[in-house]
C-alpha cells in the first residue's frame, strides 16, 4: 500500500493520458443534478459532486442490458441458437465515486458472484472495473454511513481513495488495479506513508464527526423472520407508499432484474432490465395469483430483503450503504432509517 | 386531441390519418388506405417512434 | 391557509370524534427538510400529526380509490387544495368513487413551492427550512436564506387559476382570491412555436433521464386501471427497457390517457426523482380541451368530460 | 464457469397433446450437440426454463426421468405468452433448455423409507419424473413401499395416462388413481378429491414413512392435516413450491419466501422448512 500525492494542476492532464487505457466515468452535472455518466474525451469528473441521484451500480450493471442474441431466420445454419450478445470489457475506471458505494458494489457482487452460479456479465463489468473514490470531508445530511459498515473514508471495494486537500489530493492506493490507473495517469509523486496515513486518519474523524445519523441494526440478526414478517407496524409504514420504484433504482444495493425478449425482423434479443419489488408485475403468476399482492406485501419484502433476510443469508450487515438516495428521492417521503428503527427495537408483545 | 398532441410533439401531421368508415364501405376503406400509404410514402422513413435495433 | 391547519385539525377531531368519518387522509411532517408524508389519521390522538404547508405537493385524492373506501355507512375525510378537490370530483364523475363516500375538507391554496427551484440556490444540501407565512427561511452547512414563498411556487401553481376547491364539505378558511391569467399556456405556446424538428428534439432531451419507474404515473389519482398499459404482456404495447422510442411512447401514452382528466396539480413532476417536468406533455391536451370543448376537469359534478360524450358539435375536422 | 443465462439448443423431437381439454402438451426435446445431455445431468424434482428466442422464457419442471435417456421431457400448461407460443410451435422447431435448475426431492434421504406421492392436476410433472426413477429396476430395491394417490377432474385430465394404468399393474407400487367426477360408468378408481383419498387410503405415518406433494394451492392447503391426522410430522411432508421466476439461478431475486429464493434453495421444502417462512408463494 502506498500513498501518492496529485497537485491538482496536474489532474486533468493525468485523467486524458489515461485514457489510452481506461474509458473514464464520473459524476456530471446537468439540470437534473448529478449523475454518473461516460465521461467523452475533455469531459472531467466533478469530483466536488453533490450526490449522484443515481448510483454507480449502473457502470456494471446498465438498467438495460442485452445479455443474447439469435438469428430467427431459418435459412441461417445457427437460427434459434442463443449467442451471447457483444460487449466490450475494456478497462473502465469511475472517477469521484463516495465510499459507500464501493461498499455497495461489494454487497451486490454477493448476489452475482456466488460459488454455484457466477453472472458473466456483471463479473466481466467488475473485473474490467477500477474505482477511484474520494473521501468526503463533508458527507451529506442525508449520510449515514458509519451504520452501515463503512464511512466517509471507507476503502473497502476501493482501488484508490483520494483526500481533497484543497490544492492536491492525496491518494492512498489500495490494489494492483489502484497501482496500473496511477500508472497510467502518470501520478507517481510518492507521498510519505505515515504522514499521510495519520492525516487521513484525522480526515476521516473529522468527517464522521459530521454524521449526525446513528442507526441501531444490532438487534436485527437475532430477531424471527416470522415475527418482524407479521409484526403489526406494516400497514403505518407502506400507507403512503405509491409503489412507483424510485428508492429501488436509486439504490446501490438493489440488483433485482426482469429478463426480456424482444424481436425485430429476424434477430431476436435477450436483455435484462432493471426489476422492483415495487410493482406488483415482480410477482405476478401467469395464474393471475400473486402471493405479494397488496402494497403493504411489496414494501414489506423491500425492508424485509435489505434489513433482515440479507442479514441472516450473508451475515454482512444489512443490505444498504447509508448513502441516503432513498430517504431524499421517495416522493412520500419513506424514510428507511425509520423503518430500521423501528424494525430494530420491535419486540413481540 | 391525439393528433394534436403528436403534431405538438414534432410528429408529422400527415402520418397520423382519422376516417370514419363502416363496415359496408369497402371501396372508401381501399381508397383512403391507398392515398395514406402514398403520402407516408412521399414523406420517407421516419426515425421518430421507430426503434432502432442496429445498436 | 397557514391558519388553515389548527381548523382543519378542529374539523377532524370533531368528524372522527362524532364517527362520520373512518380515517382522515392528510398531511403529516416529514423526516427531511422540505419533504411531507400522506397519512390516514383514525384516531383523535393523532390528529396533531397533522401539517399543511407549502410543501403538500402530492395530490391525496391518489389514496382514495374505490378498493379502500370504508366498507360501512363511513366516509373517509380528504384535506383537499384545489387540485385535490377537483381530482376527488373526477373520481367521482368516472364512477370511481360515490360522491356521499368522500368528506371533503376544502384548503384554500396559495401554491405549493418547487423544492428544486430552492436547492438550486444552494451549494450544498439543505439542513433546515421552516416557513413563517409566506416567507421560508431555508438553512444549509454553508448559507441561510430567507426566500419569498412567491419566488418560488411551482410552474403549476403559478398557473393555476382554481385554488379554491370547486367542490367542498367544509372549508378550513377563507377563499383566496384566484388568479385571472392573460395567458394560461406560455410554455405550450413556446413549445408549439418551434418547428417540428425542435419540438421531437425538446420532448427527447426532456425524458432522457427518465429512468421509468413510473413515480409520474403512480402519483397521478387519474391512474387507477388495474393494468396500466405498460405492465401489459399480452398483447405488449410498449418494450419494457431503455430504448428511446418506448419511453416516448410510455410518456405519450400515459400522458393521452389523462386527456381532459388531469388538473394540472403537478404531483407527476413532484414524484419525478429525475427532474422531468411531463407536464410538458399534458399541458397540452389541458389546453386542447380547454380550447376545442371549453373544459377544466374536475369543475363540477354534474357535466360529462367532454370525450364521454358525443356531441354535434364537436369539431370533427381532424376527420378526414 | 459457464454462461448460466445460456439455453442449450434442443429440437423438438414430438409433441403430444396430454389431456383431454389440449390445454396441456407433453414436448420431448432431443439436444442438439451430443454433449449437452451429459452436462444437463438432472435429478428427479428439478426443473428447467424452456427458453424461446424472441419470446422468452418459463420454469417447468422436469417431466422425463433421469434414467431414460437420449431425450428430456416436458409438459406444458397453456397460459401466458411464453406457453401459449410453444403451444403453436411444431415438431422440429429449434429452441432452447437452460438448466437443470434448483433442488431435487431427497433422493439420500428417501433411501430405505417408504414413499407417498400425492399429486393433483397437471402438477404430476416431477412426480411422474420421479416414479420412473424409483421403479427403475435399478433403484427400486432402495426404496420400500410406493404410494401414488393421484387426481384430476376428469379422466381426461390425467396427465400420462397410459404409464398410470401400467404402473396399476404392478405389485410394486400402490396407485390410487382418483377423479373429482365422472360419467363413465367403466370407471374402475376412485371417485372424489386428493386429501379425501389420501386420508383413507394412503399408509399411516411412521419414521419410515415420507410424503411428497405437489399440487394446486387449493389440493395442498386440504392435503396438510388429512396428512397430519395419518400422523405425519411437519419434517416428513415434501413439497415442490412455485413462484414467479426470470433468472433460476437465484439473482433475479422476485421468487423468494423470506430469505429462501425458490429457484435455487427450492423449489423442494419440507413443510417443516416453510413454516418458518413467509407463506408467499
């Protein structure tokens, strides 16, 4: 491990070297706020961003992605044989990401990579992928992170961590992809180790002196399935809900997806899209029966998933990063840390 | 307020077309079927509401 | 309509207390700043949760549908602004919902304000906002501003000329006055005077950062089919992915089925996450309507909309 | 590792029509590279989506057994769009099989036990899989007693009618064929619903003694106690639930009961497993 110092004069001119090697993403802003997008050649990362309203997840993981392909037309030798579609899994590096969603991707590689089944599109993203994250020396007042695993200056599932030092940035590269980025952006300033270590360190206790949110989740674990599953808080909590899938989508943990045919002509194409627990559609037999059919079920099994059942499958923690997307994004105002709490303290009468 | 709508959002109002033709009007049916598939003809392919699948 | 809130919460002690009503459906305070949440109130306890501000930019006749009215002789109550009231009327007029069902609280509304409008002004995310009035004193890490509530009203309240509601139980204050508008439409008149080209590309650049996950559709009370057309699979109607050309046909569409429905009460692009403003789209058939039939939905009990029904005179030169 | 999302080609090798009212179809694919049969190695229980290019894809469960070979076998209820396309496909068209898929009923376990199967309707699919496999004259001696209670409407409804009455036959399976009604006055079975006949006719429980079940939603809830009343423990009853599915490899993440997903943990839960679940399926 090593620390490299980045005068940020020398920034841009880095990023557009590195292009020879890496298609570079990071957040943009336009008039809808931030995102996370392909940043074009001169195209630079803001790396100062106010939240992304949409999370990195979609750099691996695209709401819509064709995964196979076929050749309907009979007269082809291979026609109705699945081919897997073209992609290109060049190296990639997302610029300006926060910590937690480098947790977050660790939390979704859980479901894609897994000893029985590995998902080739996702791991193929991931492996071609080097995250470049930037510690928050201000995290939001929607950020509460330090619950949920990680922080402001959280490494895990980071290549390199950047401190913002006004005039430079001091990264602390984590990984043989953080060493070949750096490598190819040309940084190689070395910085002293335990200097800098000691700074971040005080960085980052300044930085979750700002995070006012401390969320209880040490009870979740030993509670029954059963009893949170029929605890009497439900219909209070999804009463407002319009089961529209924004908190799904805004989510950088949630990975569920629909699968999708759909034909022109002759050539017929398999993707995959985005799914929600939300829409009742997520569940829906062809019967017509649909066990999770009120709203009450669907958001029931969204908290269910993310706070209990992923805490007893993975024993990882709960299921979301406390990057707050949610809590600012739903438009009735579902607060997910209220629901922990009260999903944490409940006690079956 | 359909066509309308359309038009407002840059659709081209000759490729939208309402007629009210009974079931006994045959000949009218061909006709009117015939003169639209000439103008949408005339105008050319259109790449508002087509899909594009060559991506 | 800031003294609005102790009568209405006068007005539902006393309708729960007397057993008229089962719940009442209004707003309560919300975990963050700006933000309110839609609760049913049952008991008279909880009737101190009860808010109304300039930030009760959903529209609550979305939580009355035929499928949760109480199944007794109980009415459910609704605090209701303007828009609400008359989406409450177009339940009532599409048969959704029985007029003696629904207790309407009637707010007089000075307009809801644009929450992005405000963060716009900001660096930095907004910590605090509390409104005194017509004034809100907003509070981030970095600044503080005092913002005129007029400054900052939704595109929708600006143009709104119904802030009274046309149909009421009981009032929780004085009529505001209501706006006279020279020109109701500007922004359906802008976008029709661009050429065709302009226009495909503004409609293109406006949705495309929509990410469908349908907060337009599922916060609009006119949308209650038990299968919208999206969610359709047989026969499909429109691709379920990202491509461009179904998510222009999902707006068009959702957009055609409101057509002289909506009341422009704005709750699709307060829903939005992404900013979109899809009233672009039913702007115009509301002006349309308003034009060719002379119609504002949601005015009066008694009148069909004008596609329900046939007319003579109808124009019909769109026939041809 | 291979691409999960990756069908094997298959060419349909027959179709026939299973049931009177030709709403179910019996298809028997034939792969077409030779090695694929080996690699779609399967056990009776699990399942499989059938996957049509440009259409789409459906879980069904495995009707063929593991130990007939050269072919794999399944019936298929018309209902929504993917089913009702296959319903229309013919003999020799070429599509695609993605698995096997999830779990199996406890072959280990059922090792010197004695078996009941308790089916209903067009769900006899893995059951059918799974009386090929015990009878198979190789396996047999590992099992003790079979039961087969079985029903449907109809005698026209009965999925795989000809084997049925063959298996009837035999001395070593006991079948308790069974409609809801019938005309036919030569009806030589029984007359009346599953969870009737199972209670007066199935065997009484010991440590021994398992049950499968896999049925409509309506057969099981009525199955469950006449099953309990013959003294079966929570541990000793199977069953092969069903759920909405895109993935089947556990990802896609819409079939689960609580933490269970029953594409790849199940679909086979003893009901001693559900009860500790969510009951959404």
């Amino acid at each position: 491990m090593n620390f490299i110092t980045i005068d940020k004069s020398n920034w841009t001119k880095g990023i557009e070297k590195s292009r020879g090697t890496y298609q570079i993403f990071g957040p943009v802003e336009d008039e809808n706020g931030c995102q996370i997008k392909s940043l074009e050649p001169g195209g630079q990362p803001k790396m100062n961003a106010d939240v992304t309203v949409m999370s990195p997840k979609s750099v691996l993981f695209p709401q819509t992605e064709t995964i196979l392909t076929a050749d309907l037309d009979e007269s082809k030798e291979d026609h109705h044989i699945m081919k897997r579609a073209e992609q290109k899994y060049t190296p990639r590096a997302v610029l300006g990401i926060r910590p937690y969603d480098a947790r977050a991707i660790q939390l979704v590689k859980l479901n894609f990579d897994t000893k029985d089944y590995r998902d080739p599109y996702w791991c193929d993203a991931y492996e071609a992928t080097t995250f470049v994250g930037i510690g928050q020396n201000r995290p939001t007042p929607f950020d509460f992170s330090t619950s949920t695993g990680c922080g402001p200056f959280s490494e895990e599932g980071l290549d390199v961590l950047l401190a913002d030092l006004d005039d430079r940035y001091l990264a602390k590269v984590l990984t043989p992809k953080g060493e070949a980025w750096a490598a190819a952006c040309g940084f190689d300033a070395g910085a002293d180790t335990k200097e800098s270590q000691v700074l971040f360190d005080i960085l980052k206790k300044e930085a979750e002196k700002n995070i006012s949110t401390d969320l209880g989740t040490d009870k979740l674990a030993q509670k029954s399935i059963l009893d949170l599953y029929e605890a009497p808080f439900w219909d209070d909590v999804a009463f407002s809900c319009i089961n529209c899938g924004t908190c799904t989508f805004v989510c950088p943990t949630c990975w569920c997806f629909d699968i999708q045919d759909e034909t022109k002509h002759k050539k017929a194409a398999r993707f995959r899209n985005w799914d929600t627990c939300m829409s009742p559609l997520f569940t829906n037999h062809a019967s017509g029966h649909n066990p999770r059919e009120s709203k009450v079920h669907r958001v029931r099994q969204r908290f269910m998933h993310k706070l209990k059942y992923f805490v007893d499958k993975y024993d990882q923690g709960i299921m979301c990063v406390g990057c707050g997307r949610c809590v600012a994004s739903c438009p009735v105002n579902i607060d997910i840390r209220e629901v922990c709490t009260i999903m944490n303290n409940y006690e079956k009468k | 307020m359909m066509g309308n709508l359309l038009e407002h959002m840059g659709v081209d109002r000759d490729r939208l077309h309402f007629s009210w033709i009974s079931s006994a009007e045959a000949t009218k049916f061909v006709d009117v079927v015939k003169e639209i598939s000439d103008k949408v003809r005339a105008l050319g392919t259109t790449k508002k509401f087509a899909k594009d699948y060559t991506k | 309509m800031d003294t609005c809130i102790e009568k209405i919460k006068a007005i539902c002690t006393d309708l729960l207390a007397n057993g008229e009503v089962e719940k009442v459906i209004g707003f309560a305070g919300g975990s963050i700043p700006m933000a309110t949440r839609p609760i049913a109130v049952t008991s008279e306890a909880d009737v101190e949760k009860l808010v109304f501000n300039a930030f009760c930019g959903l529209n609550l006749a979305n939580y009355v549908s035929k499928n949760n009215l109480p199944k007794n002789g109980a009415k459910i109550a609704v605090v209701a602004k303007g828009c609400d009231a008359r989406n409450l009327v177009t339940h009532m007029v599409e048969n959704q919902v029985p007029r003696e069902k629904v207790f309407i609280i009637g707010v007089p509304c000075t307009g809801m304000v644009d929450k992005r409008m405000i963060a716009q002004r900001f660096e930095d995310e907004i910590t605090q906002c509390t409104q005194d009035g017509d004034t809100l004193t907003v509070t981030s890490a970095l600044q503080q501003e005092v913002i005129a509530k007029k400054d900052v009203l939704r595109h929708n309240c600006q143009y709104c000329t119904h802030r009274n509601p046309p149909v009421y139980d009981v009032m929780s204050g004085d009529p505001v006055e209501e706006q006279i508008l020279d020109q109701p439409f500007p922004d359906v008149d802008h976008i029709a005077s661009m050429d065709p080209e302009t226009r495909w590309d503004h409609f293109a650049e406006l949705t495309k950062n929509c990410i469908r996950c349908y907060a337009c559709r599922n916060a609009c009370p006119l949308c209650y089919c038990p299968t919208c057309f999206v969610d359709e699979s047989s026969p499909q109607w429109v691709g379920k992915g990202q491509d461009k050309t179904d998510i222009t046909t999902f707006h068009f569409l959702r957009a055609f089925h409101c057509a002289g429905r909506c009341t422009d009460c704005g709750a699709c692009v307060e829903a939005c996450p992404m900013g979109i403003n899809v009233r672009d789209f039913t702007r115009k058939l509301n002006k349309d309507a308003l034009d060719l039939f002379g119609w504002e939905a949601g005015m009066d009990l008694d009148r069909r909309p004008p596609l329900d029904v046939y007319s003579p005179d109808d124009p019909d030169d769109f026939i041809k | 590792m291979e691409n999960p999302y990756m069908p094997y080609p298959v060419r349909i090798d027959d179709i026939e029509v299973a049931t009177e009212d030709k709403s179910l179809k019996t298809f028997t694919f034939v792969f077409l590279n030779p090695g694929d049969e080996e690699k779609f190695a399967y056990k009776a229980g699990q399942f499989a989506e059938l996957s049509i290019p440009g259409v789409g894809e459906i879980p069904i469960g495995i009707a063929s057994s593991p130990v007939e070979k050269g072919f794999v076998k399944f019936t298929v209820f018309r209902t929504g769009v993917v089913t009702s396309h296959l319903h229309n496909m013919k003999k020799g068209d070429i599509m695609g099989i993605r698995g096997p898929l999830g779990n199996w009923y406890p072959w280990e376990k059922l090792e010197n036990k004695n078996v009941v199967i308790i089916g209903g309707g067009f769900a006899f699919t893995t059951l059918r899989s799974s009386i090929v496999y015990m009878l198979d004259p190789a396996n047999r001696s590992k099992f003790k007693n079979i039961d087969v209670v079985y029903g449907a409407r109809s005698p026209g409804m009965l999925l795989y009618r000809e084997e049925l009455f063959d298996w009837e036959q035999r001395d070593d399976i006991n079948m308790h064929i069974t409609v809801d009604g019938t005309d036919d006055p030569d009806w030589k079975y029984h007359k009346g619903f599953v969870p009737q006949v199972v209670e007066q006719h199935a065997p009484t429980a010991d440590e021994d003694t398992y049950a499968i079940v896999c049925g409509p939603p309506i057969m099981i809830k009525f199955t469950q106690p006449a099953l309990t009343k013959l003294g079966y423990q929570d541990d000793q009853i199977i069953m092969s639930l069903e759920n909405r599915m895109k993935c089947g490899i556990g990802m896609c993440g819409r079939c689960n009961i609580g933490k269970e997903l029953v594409c790849k943990d199940g679909p086979v839960f003893t009901l001693a497993e559900i009860n500790q679940t969510p009951k959404e399926y």
